[in-house]
C-alpha cells in the first residue's frame, strides 16, 4: 500500500469543498493514476478551491475503511 499524506490551504471560503483522501496499491499506481482522465477531471475541479500545498509525507497504510486487509 502507498499513502500520500499533504496540507493543503484552501483558498477562501473553499474549505468545506475540499477533502481529498486516497490510497493506491502502490507508487507506481499512484503515478499512473496521475495520467487517467477521470482524475485529470477532478485536478482541473479542484485547484481553484486550493492556495497552497505544503508538509508532503509518503506513508504505508495499514488498513482502513474500504481497504483489502493484508
């Protein structure tokens, strides 16, 4: 598994807007997933709503909800 844990600063009055949580099987999924459509789609969506990114931490998930347990 492979988490990707970043502040982000939502611009003013966007911060009930924006919520982003995901996990991917790996980095190299997570690179990929860069590239699909559908999340090009929900980048273009959500960059107005954010002013700034900062603090990026790479993560391993242990488990969750909706995630395949080891």
């Amino acid at each position: 598994m492979y988490g990707l844990i970043g502040k982000m600063t939502a611009a003013k009055g966007e911060r009930d807007a924006l919520w982003v949580t995901e996990v991917w099987d790996s980095k190299a999924s997570h690179d990929a997933s860069l590239s699909l459509p559908r999340v090009q789609a929900a980048i273009a969506k959500g960059r107005p709503l954010i002013a700034g990114f900062s603090n990026q931490v790479e993560t391993v998930p242990l488990g969750g909800y909706g995630l395949k347990k080891p």
